[in-house]
C-alpha cells in the first residue's frame, strides 16, 4: 500500500494544504492543488529539512511532511519500482499455475521461467480473463485448484470485456476475498484473491 499525508504543499507559486498520496508508481496531490505525477517524471528527489522537495514539469515542488517522513518518503521515491513478478509473488521458487492465454508482452515476461504446469506445486493460480466465458471457466474450475492465492487478470476500464465488477461479484459470492491489486499493464489489472476459510 501507499503512504499519505495532510501538508502544507508549494508548487511552483502556488501554496496549499493538500493530501499527498505516495503510491508505487506515482505522487498525487489531492485538495486545493490538484496533480498527479509519475515518480519516473520527478527530477531532484531530497529531503531538505522538514520538507520534501523536487521538481515536477519544470516547477519547483516542496512538501511540508516533517524531517523523519521527508527523508522515508524521498528513499521510498528514489528506490526502483519491484517487478511485475515481485509484486504478484511469483518466481522459479515460487511458480503460478496459469489458466488462459497470455497475450500481454509485460506478464509474459514476468511468468518466465516462474510457472508451472502442475497445480500442485504452484504457490498461486493465476487466470487471465479476456471473455465473458473464460470467466466461467474459471468458476466451473475453482472446486479443482489447488488451495494457493488465486490472481484474476482482465482488462481495465469500461471496455474491458470482463470488468473489475464482474470478476468481484462472481467471486465474493463464492466467498472468495480479494486482498491486493497490482498494475499488468496499460491493457491489464490484476487482483488477488484469498480462498473461502472452509477451503483453505
């Protein structure tokens, strides 16, 4: 998950209390001043003092977050983004059982070399949805998947042809909980859900 914080923010020339948003690829501030930055964009990541500061679009950018959390949040900013597989937990150690075809270049790339084709020694299901019926398939299969965290990959936003919405309500009917989410790509989401207690 992200940090965030209610601080004085000065952007450019402008200067307001915002809430700041520090998530894994992007700073938003919400209220007065209004921006959303990606952290690959930001120039002249530091801690100076009690405040965060560098420079966005050619502004000059300060956030009044405090010394400890200015210093957290500039170490946070300046460290490299964790893999596609890192942040879906998965590797040569630790293989995905894949269910569909996986036509993305930027997943495809994260399963190399850390899938298995044997359910039982995947330390989690990874379904990739890109039809209304692969998403029941999927639920006609569930009774038969090994019991490991089940990550549902679909399309984003509403032309997605299997929604967000969609993957949720079929799932939590089942009592399936999702608990992460993760960015595949431009084209893809991916969220993770946990089993029924009764099946764990």
């Amino acid at each position: 998950m992200g940090r965030e914080a209610t601080c004085l923010a000065s952007v450019g020339t402008q200067q307001a209390e915002v809430k700041a948003l520090l998530e894994s690829t992007s700073l938003v501030l919400r209220g007065a001043l209004r921006r959303h930055w990606a952290l690959a964009s930001l120039q002249g990541i530091r801690a100076e003092g009690e405040q965060l500061c560098f420079e966005a679009g050619g502004e000059p950018v300060r956030l009044q977050l405090g010394a400890a959390a200015a210093r957290s949040w500039a170490t946070k900013m300046l460290a490299p983004p964790p893999s596609l597989a890192a942040k879906l937990g998965i590797s040569a150690e630790r293989p995905a059982c894949v269910i569909g075809r996986v036509d993305d270049a930027a997943l495809a790339q994260a399963l190399q070399g850390a899938q298995t084709a044997k359910p039982q020694q995947a330390a989690c299901v990874l379904a990739v949805l890109r039809a209304p019926a692969d998403l029941q398939s999927l639920l006609g299969r569930l009774p038969q998947l090994p019991p490991v965290p089940l990550w549902v990959v679909h399309g984003k936003g509403r032309a997605a042809a299997v929604g967000d919405a969609q993957v949720r309500s079929a799932l939590r009917e089942l009592g399936y909980v999702d608990n992460k989410t993760s960015a595949v790509s431009d084209d893809l989401t991916a969220t993770r859900y946990a089993r029924p207690a009764a099946r764990r």
